[in-house]
C-alpha cells in the first residue's frame, strides 16, 4: 500500500483538472512579494526604531530564501512522474522529502530568529498580516508554537485567563461527559497516556472550564482532540484562552453546537468545492454513494488532529489559526486532488479504508507536499458565501419538512393507534355479530317453540273464551240473583240477622216438611204396597169381564160371518137363478137383459164392497180377540203369581200363627208361676207377722217379769238395808243371778 | 480466505447505536480484529468496518457502520440508519443511564430504518459482573416487549460478540429466505451479488485487514 502511495504522492494530479486552480500560482507568487514589500515600507515609516529596518531587511532575505525554496520545492515536484519510474520515484520522493526537510531545518534555523524577534515587537509584526500568513505557511518553529498561537490569535493578554481559575472552581454538567472521552482522546500520546495523569487532568480542566465557559455549546465530542493538541503546545490557561478564541473567532463554536448544523454547511460547501474542482471525483463519489460526511466530519471537528500525525496537525494548526476555516477547506481540497487517482480506482469500501488507515501515513514523510498543494487551491469567497446563503435556505426547508415529516408521523402513529383501536373493535364487534347470530338462532328456536306455545294457548283461550262466555252467562245469571240478592242484602245487618233467622226457620220448616213429605211417602209407599198386593185380584176380574166379553164379540162376528156368508150363497144362487132366466129369454130382450145385468153387475159390486167391510172389521176384531188374549195371558200369569205369593204368605202367618200360639203358652205359664210366687210371698208374710206378735208377747212379758224383779229389788234393799249385813252376801249373791237372768233376757229375746 | 471478486453473495449493512462509552467501536473492532482495542479514540462522526462471515452456506459481507454516541450526533449519523438491514443496539451493563436512553436510541432505530430491520440489543461490557447496573432478566424483558434480540456481550473478552453480530445476520437471511424482506426494495440494507467492482483486488481484501482505523 505504501509504495502505491508513494506513487502517487508527488503531484500526479491529472492536468486537466489542475489548471483551474494551479493557472494562477505565477501571478500569484509576486503578489505575495509584492505584499510582503508593501506592507514592508509603511513599517518602516512607521518603525521608530533603527533595529527594525536591519530586521526588515533580514526578514526580506529570509522571504527571498523561502521564496526559493519554494522554487525549488516547485521544481521538484513539477518533475513528471512516468508510470514506469514508480519505485525510483518512490526514492526520489524520499529524498525529497528529506530534501524539504533539510531546508525546513535550514530556514527553521532563519525562522528561529524571525519568531523569536517577532514574539519580541509582536505589537508591530501583527498588522503585517499578509507577511504573517506566509511566514505561518512556511511553518512555525515548534519552541515558538505556543506562543506564536497565542500571539496570532491575540490572546497573551486574554480575560478569558483570569474566567479559566474561576471555571475551575465550579461544576459543570457536562463533567461526566468529558471524563468518558478524556482517556479516549490521544490515549497513545505519552502526555495523556497516564490515566488521571497530568496530561488526562488538565484536558479534563479545560473542556470543563469551556463547557462553563459556552453552556450553548457545553461539551462536544471532537474538541477534546483539538484541546489536547493545544494542550500539547501550551498550559491550561493559555489553551483555555485559544480555545475561546478560535470557538469564536474562527465559528468553531458553530460547529460544536447540539444541532452541528455548521457542520453540515461545511459538508455541503466542501461538497460544492468538490465539484467544482474535482468534478471527476465527485462524479465517482455519487456513483458509489459516498457521503462527503463519512470522511470530512472529523476533518473540520477536530480540524485534522484525527486523521493525521501530530507533526501535520500541529502545522496544520498554524494555518487554521493564522486563516481560519479556508485552511482546512483548502486542506480537505487538496487531500482529495492528491488523492484523486488512488480513489477513482476504488469502491465504497475501498475509499473508506484509504480515509481511515492510508490517508494517516500517506502525507507522513513529506507534510509540506500537502500544505504546499493546499496553498494553491483557489476558490472564490463570494460563491462560498452564495453556498453558504443557499444552504441556510435549503436548510430551513429540509427543517420545514423535518417537521412536517415528524408531524405526519406523529399524525401516522395516531392514525396507526386509531387503526389498531378500530381493529380491536371490529374484532370485538365480529365476536359480537357472531355472538348476535348464535342468540339469534337460539331466540328463533325459542321463538319457534313459543309460537307452538302460542298456538296451544290460542286454543286454550278459545277454549277459555268458550267458558268464558258460559261463565258469563253464569255471571250474568248470577248477578241477577246477586242484584236481587243485592237488595236484600242492601238491608242492615239486623235485618241481615232477622233475615237469617227467618231463612233458618224457613230451613226448619222445610226440614220438617221434608220429613213429612217422606213420612207421607213411606204412607203412600205402604199404601202402594198395599194397593198393589189388592189390585192384582181386581185386574184379573176386569180382565176376565173384558176376555168374556171379547169372546161374546167374537161370536157376535162369527154368526155376523155365518150369516153374511148365507146372505153370498143367497145372492149367487139368485144370480144362478137370473142367469137361467136371462138364457131362457135369450136375445128377443137382449137389451132390457142388457139392463138389468147391469143393475145385477152394480149390486154385485156393492155386495163385494160390503163383504170387504165385513173382512176389514172381522180382522180388527181378530186383532183385538189377539190383544185380548194377550192380555189374558198376562193377566193369567200376574195371577199366577199373586197366587203364588198368596200361597206363600199364607204359609208365613201360620208359621207366625204357630209362633204366637207357643208364646201364648210360655206367657200362661209365666203367669202361673208369678200366681204361685205371690201366694208364697203372702204366706211368708203371714208368717212374719205371726212371729212378730209372739215375739211382742213375749217382750211384754218379760218387761213384765222385770218390772217384778225390779220390785223385788227394791224390797230386797229395803230389807238388806234392814236386815243389815246378815244376808248381804245370800242378797249379792242373788243379784248377780238376777242380773245373770237379766242378761240371759236379752239373748233370748234375739232368739 | 478465498480470492476472486464475488466471494460473497450478500451485503448486509449493520449500523452501531447507543450511547457514549458503551463500547460500540470495541464491540466492531472485536469483531472485525478479534481483538480488543484498550485505546480506542471515541468516534467522531461515523466509523466503517467489514467483515465476511457465512450463513447457511452463504457468504455474506457485513457493513458495519459505528456511530458517534453523542446526543448531538445523532443529526450526523441519522442519516446512517437509511437502508440498514441490521441495528446493534449497544448499552453498557454497569450504567443504568444508557439502558435508559434505550428507549430513545429504539425511537430513532425504529423511525429511521425500514420494518424489516433486524434490532439486536446488547448489554456490553458483562465482563464487569460486579459492577452490573442493569440485570439481565429486566433488559431480557424489555427486549422481548420491543420484539429484539438479545445478548450480552464483552468486547474484551469477545464473549457473545459473534453470536451478536451472526445472529443478526441469520435472522436477516432468514427473513429473506420467508420473504418478508424484500430485496428489491430501495432501503432494505441487503444486496445481492454485488455490481462488479471497478477495481477487483480491492474487494477481495480479507475481512481481518478491513474494521474500524480506532
């Protein structure tokens, strides 16, 4: 790869695209000369001192070396390269570059005492800023860097130095940010290599103090490369200071911005520049779809520190701070047209690559040769700043989009949100439709077998209507009986009772009448029982009259019969008797015979309307001979069995008859025993009172024989008393008997 | 690896998001180097690597596109997401802050690429147990609430790191296998058979001297 490089590192740009650009460096050379001697004389109106005209002069010589230099560097590299010669021209190159090199130590050496004089009367070299601008191109000894950035950027003296103690007292909130990316910033320099070592620290310091410092602009990742390669130059404060500066002076701060829209400017103008000048290639970038971004981002975010050595960015450096932006953009140019070749020939990829790996050595050896193409591109300010006015509108409109880009789909996902709630409820509603057509399906069936209900009830109803209309009529009826029972009822309630009590008397009456009219008909019953066991015999009578009297009929209609049939042969023996006689008289009267056999003819017929008659009343009579015998015979029959219960009967009463006879003679025995009973009774009673009278006569008797003892008693005490006590004992002694005597009395008297 | 200028049939374009300092640009150089990058300059703007792997017998080139994670960023690297087939998703498991920002990077993922991008979550750094921030089952769940893959990963030690990015790539070839993703279509971050190169031997670079230039 490196060889390839080396190839293409003298000037092999292809010449058609040089000229639009690389036409002008001739007129442009003696300009510079021209410039630095006019900016030269009114110094020396200007210098007060004597030493500047001998610096001047120095100065001028130092110029005409570098011019020279630059001659010889111009040569050197207007030497064509021929495809063949590619690996002496890689040598050649070498020697070149160390050719340059060792004019860069020649006039390094010259340059040593202009920046140091420089430095010394900066006050008077600054307003020389054309001369300033070459001698920064020419490089910037690397003792003087720092200083000289300083010094170009006018900030030796800064405020913003006394701001940096202040800064670096406070917390900013961007800290945490910085100290993620403070070890990944140069993490393969020596200086800030050490983690949380001096280098890491004072990086650290300053992007804080700058994040303090611009709160728009806060932290951004990139400017911690820049800081770090200001870092390298100079310490803390002076770095602060520049950083302020160029943040401002040179728009840096524009790009760092959260909404970096400098940055995409900075894209669309290199983008313009590409075209314009490098048409070939932007052609080729178009075709493979390579975004100015994918490589030049880096370039103006930390202003090349990334994508070369320290060496180039340091020099790289000087110019952006002695010119600005237009360095870096005169940069990215002249990167790409010394690139142009090696990058026709590759794709997307390759091309990416070659910015990401070959691109960082390719300018290694020899960074003047860049820095030296760089100086040469031309482009003019005015259609910048057209780019620049275009793409702000651009911008504004991309802008207007942007945000009617998110509106619509904030619009969308609302839309979408709505769809996915429409969905849901369709969803829900199908479930619902299906659920509908189930019920509805089953309120059919029900409905189905409702009406079959219905059906049914219909009939009932017609049924009930029926009954109904019967039960209106009732109704009807009923309220008929109600009103009149109404106006009954409409009466108190004493009358209510009064009525009550007359109804029951009524009901008693009725009962009774019932019981009459049942005692009446078991009456009448008896007497039915009684008519029928008598009628029989009194039919039977009638019958056996009216059976007398059909037969006398009967014979009445016989001899009627007898007779009339002796009345016919009468009548046919007289009609025997005409006919001989009319045979007799034969045809001399044949018509006054005619006559009378009409007559006879006629009688005739009379005589069989009557014997008609005559049969007609013999068969009724038949019929009523029928119906009379008929009844006979059930007459007859009914007969029969009266007679037979007549039999029956009869033997029932002498059975009953018998009976009473036997209990006729148990009651005359009865009666004879009671007889017997009561005179046995009288005789005992006679009995009775016999003893009674003996025992009264003996009672007496022995009230007598008491009484008599009792008088004896007396006389015995009477005569005890006198007697004294001789015979008291013979006298006790007796009454003990005595009273023995007495006591026996009344056993006795118990007999 | 096999020379010739079509020893693959499929580009995939992968794009890296997430934010600062979670490993994004590690993750990449682990995977197209094998190595693990200790310093490694934060990304400015977007960064570029390739890799060649194989999947169900194919050949398949990955693009990868490793993005600067600072907020302010994302106006550059939107523009990066336009037709990416894969998006790794990248939060560091020791800070809570960048699972958080998940849900904002998954906003742009899912705004800036087309349906059918494939979104890989990664939870970088699980060599550093015990400083975990972030359990696996709570980033398990958000990613399969947001329909992701998953994965945790160490750039350092390399574990998971393939699996994140093949995985990736089979879920892809397979949704063009079931055609959900269509090839024609203008950004569907897949292309098929590569047009013919202008310059052969610069495709044909093996994978392991192409990645990122940390």
């Amino acid at each position: 790869m490196e060889t390839s490089n080396d190839d293409i590192l003298p000037p092999s740009t292809p010449p058609t695209s040089r000229p639009s650009y690389t036409s002008t460096p001739n007129p442009s050379k003696p300009q510079k000369v021209n410039n630095n001697d006019e900016e030269a004389p009114p110094k020396a109106k200007n210098g007060k001192m004597p030493t500047e005209e001998e610096l001047l002069a120095k100065l001028e010589a130092a110029n005409r070396m570098l011019e020279e230099d630059e001659k010889s560097f111009n040569s050197l590299s207007a030497v064509p390269v021929t495809p063949g010669h590619s690996r002496k021209g890689s040598g050649s190159s070498v020697i070149s570059s160390t050719s340059t090199n060792s004019h860069y130590s020649n006039s390094n050496e010259t340059l040593w005492d202009v920046w140091g004089r420089l430095v010394n009367d900066w006050d008077t070299v600054r307003k020389r800023t054309g001369y300033l601008k070459e001698l920064v191109r020419k490089g910037i000894p690397s003792h003087f860097r720092g200083l000289a950035w300083q010094y170009l950027l006018n900030v030796h003296d800064s405020p913003s130095k006394h701001l940096y103690v202040e800064y670096l007292k406070k917390t900013s909130p961007f800290e945490k940010l910085i100290r993620r990316d403070i070890a990944r910033t140069f993490p393969d320099h020596e200086f800030f290599k050490e983690k949380d070592g001096l280098g890491q620290e004072s990086l650290f310091n300053v992007m804080k103090a700058y994040s303090l410092h611009d709160r728009e602009v806060g932290y951004c990742q990139g400017s911690g490369f820049i800081v770090g390669l200001l870092l390298m130059q100079m310490p803390e404060e002076e770095t602060f200071a520049v950083l302020v500066k160029i943040m401002v002076d040179y728009r840096l701060r524009e790009l760092f911005k959260p909404s970096m829209a400098e940055l995409g400017l900075c894209m669309f103008k290199l983008e313009c520049l590409i075209q314009e000048l490098l048409p070939e290639l932007y052609v080729h970038f178009n075709a493979q779809n390579f975004y100015t971004s994918m490589y030049a981002s880096s370039w103006f975010l930390t202003l090349y520190t990334t994508s070369f050595p320290l060496a180039i960015a340091c020099r790289i450096m000087d110019l952006f701070i002695s010119e600005g932006m237009d360095a870096i953009f005169r940069l990215a140019i002249a990167i790409l047209q010394s690139s142009q070749e090696d990058l026709l020939s590759l794709d997307m990829e390759g091309m990416l690559r070659y910015f990401q790996k070959d691109l960082r050595t390719k300018y290694e050896s020899d960074p003047e040769q860049l820095l030296q193409i760089s100086y040469q591109v031309k482009y003019s300010q005015k259609k910048l700043k057209k780019l620049e006015k275009e793409y702000t509108a651009l911008k504004s409109k991309e802008n207007e989009e942007q945000i009617e880009l998110r509106r619509l789909r904030t619009e969308n996902n609302l839309l979408r949100q709505r769809i996915e709630c429409l969905e849901k409820e369709s969803a829900s509603l199908a479930d619902r439709l299906i659920q509908d057509q189930v019920n509805r399906a089953q309120e059919a069936e029900i409905t189905y077998a409702l009406k079959n209900e219905l059906a049914m009830t219909k009939q009932k109803l017609c049924d009930l209507t029926k009954k109904y209309e019967e039960a209106d009529v009732l109704i009807c009826e009923v309220k008929e009986r109600t009103s009149s029972y109404e106006n009954a009822c409409n009466l108190t309630e004493d009358a209510a009772t009064t009525l009550i009590q007359q109804l029951q008397e009524e009901l008693i009456a009725v009962r009774l009448r019932e019981t009459e009219t049942n005692t009446l008909i078991k009456e009448l019953k008896l007497k039915i029982s009684e008519l029928e066991d008598r009628a029989p015999s009194n039919d039977i009578q009638q019958l056996q009259e009216e059976l007398i009297a059909v037969k006398l009929r009967e014979a009445e209609a016989n001899l009627s019969l007898k007779e009339l049939r002796q009345r016919v042969i009468e009548l046919e023996s007289y009609w025997e008797s005409h006919m001989e006689r009319m045979q007799s008289l034969n045809s001399p009267k044949e018509k006054s015979s005619k006559q009378e056999v009409r007559q006879l003819q006629e009688e005739t017929m009379t005589i069989k309307l009557r014997e008609a008659q005559t049969l007609v009343n013999l068969k009724e009579m038949k019929q009523k001979v029928m119906e009379l015998e008929t009844q006979n015979q059930i007459c007859t029959n009914q007969m029969r069995r009266m007679g037979d219960e007549n039999k029956s009967i009869k033997t029932e009463m002498e059975a009953v008859a018998e009976h009473e006879k036997d209990l006729n003679n148990t009651i005359k025995d009865l009666k004879r025993k009671i007889d017997d009973l009561e005179s046995q009774k009288r005789e005992e009673s006679m009995m009775f009172r016999i003893r009674e009278a003996e025992k009264d006569q003996m009672l007496g008797s022995l009230k007598q024989t008491i009484a008599s003892l009792e008088i004896e008693k007396a006389e015995l005490l009477t005569t005890g008393q006198l007697l004294n006590k001789e015979g008291n004992q013979d006298l006790t002694n007796k009454i003990y008997d005595l009273q023995e005597e007495v006591g026996q009395f009344p056993k006795l008297l118990g007999l | 690896m096999a020379a010739g200028p079509y020893n693959y049939s499929y580009i995939f374009k992968y794009i890296i998001i997430g934010d600062m300092g979670v490993g994004k640009s590690c993750l990449l150089h682990q995977f197209t180097e094998k190595k693990f990058m200790a310093d490694c300059p934060h990304t400015i703007g977007v960064e570029f690597g390739t890799r060649i792997i194989e999947v169900a017998g194919q050949k398949i080139k990955l693009q990868i596109w490793d993005t600067a994670g600072q907020e302010r960023f994302r106006a550059v690297t939107r523009s990066y997401y336009r037709g990416a087939a894969g998006a790794l998703m990248v939060y560091d498991i020791t800070r809570r802050s960048t699972y958080n920002h998940l849900s904002s990077w998954l906003t742009d993922a899912r705004n800036l690429t087309n349906p059918n991008t494939v979104i890989f979550l990664i939870g970088n750094k699980c060599d550093l147990d015990a400083q975990r921030d972030v359990t696996f089952e709570e980033a398990k769940q958000f990613a399969e609430e947001n329909g992701l893959m998953f994965l945790e990963c160490s750039a350092k030690t390399g574990e998971n790191v393939e699996d994140a990015f093949l995985d990736t790539a089979k879920k892809i070839y397979q949704n063009i296998q079931d055609g959900s993703l269509d090839l024609n279509a203008a950004e569907s971050g897949v292309q098929h058979k590569p047009a013919t190169p202008r310059n052969p031997l610069n495709t044909d670079t093996p994978p392991n001297k192409e990645g990122c230039a940390c």
